[in-house]
C-alpha cells in the first residue's frame, strides 16, 4: 500500500479508502477514448466536505495529486486518474439537503444524480433542466466539472444557468462558499460560472445550490422522418424562423437510425434517412406543435402518427430514449470515437455534408446526431481494421477527427459544445485558443492551485 | 494639458481626445450615489478597437490608469474616474455589424445602445433580452460591464446568459477572442463569464457576439391592485406556485405608486396601496394570463381593467414605461440612494416588513419597487434634512443602507442583484464574500491586469 493510502486510512478510516487493484482501476478512468495516464495509487469514498478537507491536506502535503470524480460518465478524460493521484469519488454524498419550493432551488450534495434530484423536484412541479444523456446515474457535481448540457438546453441553458451557489473545497483544503442563493447577484467576479466547466482543476464542488424550473404542464413530441440530411437540416432553420422555441430538436442521420433500429427492433429507417425529433412545451405547447408541424411538411418532413406521439404515450417516450440512448453504452476507445462540436446553427447542412466528405475520405466509419437547436453535433466516427492493420486504422480515424474539428473551427464553431477538454481532446485546445487566452487560464489555474495538486493537465 | 493628453492627442488625433474640464468632470462619473476619486486627466473617444489598444498601451507605459465608459448609466460607480486616470467612452464604437438572423446571434460594437440592438433584432422577430430600466440609453459594452440584469431576467436571463463571445483589449493592449460563436461551447475556463460583471477591471470589451431571443408572438400585460404589501408579495409566490413563468413581474408599493402618479399625471394610488404587474408572453401567453388573473384574484387582487390592458394598447404600455422610468433620471447623490438586493423570493415579504422597521427607526423616507419574479429588490431611501442638519441626515440614512444589507444577507441574499459593486458598494462586499474568496479575486485581477491599469479599486 503506498504511503498516502496508508496515511488516508489512517485519518479516515478504512471503509473510506480503497487499495483494490482492480477497483482503482475502475476509479480511474471516465469514458472518454483515451485512458489515464496511470491508475491511482487509491480511491477515496469521501462521506462529507471534511472528508474531501482532509484528503486534499494530506494529498498536497505530500505531493500527491488529487482527481476528483461524479460517476466517470464523463466522455473527455476530466475524470482519468493522473500520474501520483488520489481519486476523490463523490458518490456517496448524496443527499438531496433542501427542495424550497416557493424559491424553486434545491441545495444538494455533488454526488446526487440528476434523475434523483428531478425525482424529488417534479414532486414539486420542478424540474433541473441540464439533461444530459447519462441523466440516469451522471451525477450533479459530475455535471458541473464539465458543465454538461443535453437535449433541453436551447431553451432551458445549460448546467453553468442552473448553477447559483457553490462550496468548493480549494487546493489547500480551505472550504469556500461562492455565489448567492438568488437568482440574480452581480457582487464581485463570478467565480460560479469560473468553476462550472473547469473539470476539478481549480477546486472540488462539496455542495450546490442550483434553480429549478417548471416542470412544464404540457409536452408535445413530433417526429418528421425526412428523405435527407439536407432537408431534415432545412427543418431545424425553419423551425427557427418561425420563432418556435423547442424544448428539444434532435437530428439523426441514417446510420443512426439503422443503430438505433438494431437496438431497440424498430423499424424507422424504412421511413426516411433521417429523423428531427422536436418537443414543445409549456402552456403554448399545443400552438407550438402546430407551427412546428406545419413548418416540417412544408419542409418535406414526414410527420408520424399524430395519435401516437401523444405527450407521455409509449410511443412518443421510445422516441426520446431511443434519441437520448443513442450513444450506447459502452466506453469508446481508439477505434471509436464519438465527437462533440457545435457549429452556427446556420451551416448544420454544410458541416453534415464536410463530415460525411471527411468520412469518405479516411475510409472511416461515420454516424450523426446532433441537439439541432445549439448547434451542438455528435458525429461518431469508427474503424473495422483487418487484424494487423489495427495502427494503420487508428492513424486514419485520427486524421479524420483531426480534419473534423479543423473544419469547425474554420465554421467558428468550437471543439467541444458540452463534453469539456479533459484529456483527451487538449490536442485540439491550442487551435481553438490563442495562447495568450490559454495563457490567462494557466494564470488563473496558479491563483487557485500554485502547486498543481487538482487535477493537473486537464481542462487548459 | 496633462503629458498623457498630449501623448494620446499626438498618437490618436486630436477629435478623439477631450481635456475641456466641463465634458472631462461630465465623463468622469456615472450615476452613482458617490462621487469619484478625482476628475480624469483627459477622455478619449475611440473609434476603433485599435484606438483603444493605442490609449491603454500609452496610459500603461505613463503609469496611467485607464476607466472605460458606456454611456454612463451605471448605478455604482463602475465607471466613475479614478485618480491619475483617463476615460475611455466607447460610445463611438456604436455599429452593428452583423445581425445572424438564422443564428439568432448578432456581432456588435460595444457601444451600441441596448434599445437599438433591439430595433435591429425585431426586424428579424428577434429580440436582446437583457432589458435594463436605462435600455433607451444604456450600451451593449455597459450591460456587459456591470452583468446588467432587468425586467425579464427571471424568463430569459440576465446579460451573461446572452453573451457568447468577446473581443477584449487586455492591460498590455492585447487584443484576444474569449468565448465561441454557438449557443454551447465549454472549452476551457469561461472567461467570457469572468468577463461579463467584472466592471472593465480585467480588460475592455470593444467587441461582443451575443444571442437573440425569439419576439414574442405575444403579450399579455396584467395589473392587479392589493390592499397592502404582503398580500402582493403572497400574489408574486402564488403565481410561481401555479407554475407560470412570466416574464416580468414587477411590484410597486405605495410611495412608489404616488411617485408614479405625481410624475405621469394618473391616478393608481386610488386603486390600492400595492401595484403587481405581470406580463406573459410567447405562444402560451393567453393560457398563462388566465391563469395569472385566477390566482391573483383568488390572492385578493382587483385587476386593472382587461380591455385597457390589451397587449400593445397605450395602456398596458403605459403601466409598463411608468414602471421602467419609476426610478426618475436625475443622478443620486448621499440623500438619495437607491439599492438593489436580492432575496429568496420567499422572503419577499418578510424583507419589505424590514425595509418599513428600518426606515422608520431611522427617520428616512422610502419606497420600494421589486423585480419581484427573481426577488430583486430596489428600495430607495432619502433624507430631507433641515439646513444645518445634513451631516446627520446622512449619517441616519448610511446606517439605514447598512441595515438593509445587512437584512438581505441575513436572509441568505446578496448585496447586489445586477448593478454591481462598482465604488460605493464596496463597503459592504467584505460583508458577503469571506476574506479568501476576495483574495482569489484579486488573484485573477493580478492574472489579468498585474500593473493595476485598469479601472483599479472597482468591482473586487
């Protein structure tokens, strides 16, 4: 056992730390397809903010760094153990401390799922509108490292707008309270939104008090199949032109639905090569659909039985979940990548058809799904090498995202719209960033941590 | 003329820079209750974001401090002159350069006036949602200084949710890109969101690529009279409690009522001694107002005449103007102070009760009106001294000020909803934020601006 888990044990207690070989190597790794530098040298189940004050002590005085870690459903790598680290998991504090409902906030502890704390808000009338599609065990403080988006975000913004309070435990152990529990608050920099999105590496989210919104009184699900990518593209602009603001607008090309088909015995990809899923909600929910409705036929969508989309049927909730499941389940790796770009809503159709260009180009596998609304696209690329071309295809599969995030960027577009940096995709960073602006958040990270205890080489 | 006017006269032409001390002394303070350090050594107009890299290097390199300026509209001294400093108005850089209407974002200059963005956005059926009561005047690069909130926060967010990406002229006179041009975007450290609210103390934005809103489709306004205070404040918790999301919801108590009546010639106070006014909009709009008109009549309120309150009638308009300008346009000064806390909206009454204990231990007059939708509350209390007595005046009114903070952050609330801290809120920051959260702050301030150039003494 190495010395800090001997010295960890010791301060708090053996049910808190583990030294299992393979359990660390669990810990020590998110989904993202690169993997962790090394395991960690142990995993830490902190039971309280103190619990994480002590770890994070006795890390830094002895120079070990420390990673802390929601679920590991991340996709970028934030979570992957570093070399000489501790995991801090935070699963075990997760108790939903308040719903005050009048004031629509909850305050909760960073390991509470986000379908646990929509359980308890929808008991209410409330909803935490950050959906992202691991909702079902990605955790609150999971989500706030990587500032998590999902499906509902062009309406309801992502975890960063949900987010009003924080308590961090700094890179010396000092517990923080950042933020106000109001809505507004403009007294001093805002250090909450500095903190969402920055992957662990300025500080550890002990606690949180995010808004809840309406759960809304009404939803709508349409789905218009249409013959292409192209003109299901056209759909999401006209959609937008008729100033409806959906609460989701999902867009899968045809390799999608064919996966999505294979996996949950549909048959959907006999109806068009592609599929807009769109819901409204709300009290204009209905004079919402209506327009989105009208505008997709006019559009040359498909529209499916309107009798069985109807909000909260079977067959308008398979839709959803077969959209929101669609990634799978599995980790990627080198061979499977899924992406996670947004371009100007207004080019979907140009970047779609630069995707497919590049796909072809590196012989490579692509498939498409996109929350249309933002912008924000999955595309997820792959390779099938023949035994003992292995690092021939991983070579290809490289270029192509290489080319695929070059391509977003020359659209203004960014390299990650919901996923973060964390390790895996900080070789992009610098064609994104100039280096002076990398340079600030270098400076930044030295203000909050000197000496490189929290999470070091992610995120910046 | 001072050798840095004459260094900027000679470097930028002498139309861009002013030493007449009558325009210096006007350009030297906004609208704060304070007065500022010292008027500035000179003003200068840029057009350019060049012209300001041009002042700021100069100002540097003379140990001169350097203050930007929107229009002036701030209401905490942000953007009062402080010694040994230069203004920099941005009101000439006033262009809109880009309207994306399929994006729904637009490119603009930093000193385009919020209300003409406006104009140019409806001209696509867009809108800027930030909507502070100065939006007729108030710039773009002003809104962003200060985090400028308003009426339709609680719906559409306040001016950080709106801001994507930003041009910013650094200390040095660098000039760097933060942010991205789509809707989502996480990579890195949000230093747009360090940058919206931080009172031009850690760069000048010269340029910013914001998001637009859809216009409504419609809009319905609602005025409804209580008895008294708390049974209004009882409205504002039973609309959220019916789960309608307006977007505005205002509250006026008396003394502001007969404000208003004194100055648009009407007769509200009449008609009860508490003013709720709401306005809902979008395509749920009629839903959500019968709605609204329920519980508010069930909360004991009598509405305001529906068919003067159609929406876009000079009526409804006029209950709406009357509430945007009830703050009047003339500067405060020491006598008269108007304040901007935040509470959990739950509190709401609780806190008016203690606005009313303060102002009568004190001998002060005051009125109060609330953006009571995010429970943003502006009180204003004034002194009326006899000559000879108004040393004492303002001292009854400063403890009156001290206490009403020092209420709100009892009650977990903050200091400052959206004006921002500025100079005179300073005193009461170290009341809110623990000495090491002002310490990383002033951390990042190092990181941005290590000589101290920018807007020095503000904000942190």
């Amino acid at each position: 056992m190495h010395e800090i888990a001997a010295t960890l044990t010791q301060q708090l207690g053996p049910d808190k730390v583990a030294t299992d070989p393979v359990l660390v190597r669990e810990y020590s790794q998110d989904r993202a397809p690169d993997r962790p530098e090394a395991p960690a040298l142990a995993v830490v189940f902190a039971g309280s903010a103190e619990d994480v004050q002590t770890t994070v002590r006795a890390c830094a005085a002895a120079g070990v760094r420390v990673v802390p870690r929601g679920a590991g459903s991340g996709l970028s790598g934030g979570a992957h153990a570093v070399k000489d680290s501790v995991i801090i998991s935070l699963e075990r504090m997760n108790r939903i401390l308040d719903v005050r409902a009048e004031d629509e906030v909850a305050v909760v502890e960073p390991g509470v799922v986000n379908a646990d704390l929509n359980a308890a808000a929808a008991e209410h009338g409330l909803m935490y509108a950050p959906d992202p599609a691991s909702f079902t065990f990605a955790t609150i403080g999971g989500n706030i490292g990587t500032n998590a988006g999902g499906l509902r975000c062009a309406k309801y913004g992502v975890t960063r707008d949900s987010v009003l309070a924080l308590d961090v435990v700094l890179a010396d152990g000092e517990l923080v309270r950042l933020g106000h529990a109001t809505f507004k608050g403009v007294a001093g920099y805002d250090l909450v939104a500095l903190l969402v999105g920055s992957e662990g590496t300025l500080g550890i989210v002990v606690g949180a008090t995010v808004r809840l919104r309406h759960l809304p009184v009404k939803v709508v699900t349409i789905a218009a199949f249409f013959p292409d990518l192209p003109s299901a593209a056209a759909g999401v602009l006209a959609v937008g032109r008729a100033r409806v603001q959906p609460a989701i607008m999902e867009l899968m090309d045809r390799a999608s639905i064919e996966d999505a088909d294979a996996l949950n015995g549909t048959a959907f990809a006999s109806r068009g090569s592609a599929l807009l899923l769109v819901q409204t909600d709300g009290f204009g929910a209905d004079a919402e659909a209506a327009v989105v409705r009208e505008v997709l036929r006019e559009a040359g969508g498909a529209l499916a039985d309107e009798s069985s989309l109807r909000a909260g049927s079977s067959d308008a909730e398979r839709f959803v979940l077969i959209r929101r499941n669609n990634r799978g389940s599995g980790a990627e790796d080198r061979l499977r990548v899924g992406e996670d770009v947004a371009v100007p809503r207004s080019l979907l159709v140009d970047y779609a058809a630069e995707l497919e260009r590049i796909a072809a180009e590196y012989r490579v596998g692509m498939k498409l799904v996109a929350h249309a609304g933002d912008g924000n696209l999955h595309p997820t690329f792959w390779a099938e090498p023949q035994p003992g071309e292995e690092e021939a295809a991983v070579a290809d599969l490289d270029r192509a995202l290489d080319d695929s995030v070059r391509v977003a960027l020359a659209m203004g577009g960014t390299i990650t719209g919901e996923h973060g940096i964390g390790s895996f995709k900080l070789r992009w960073l610098g064609w994104e960033q100039s280096e002076r602006v990398r340079e600030l958040q270098r400076g930044i990270k030295d203000v909050f941590d000197p000496h490189g205890v929290l999470n070091p080489g992610k995120a910046i």
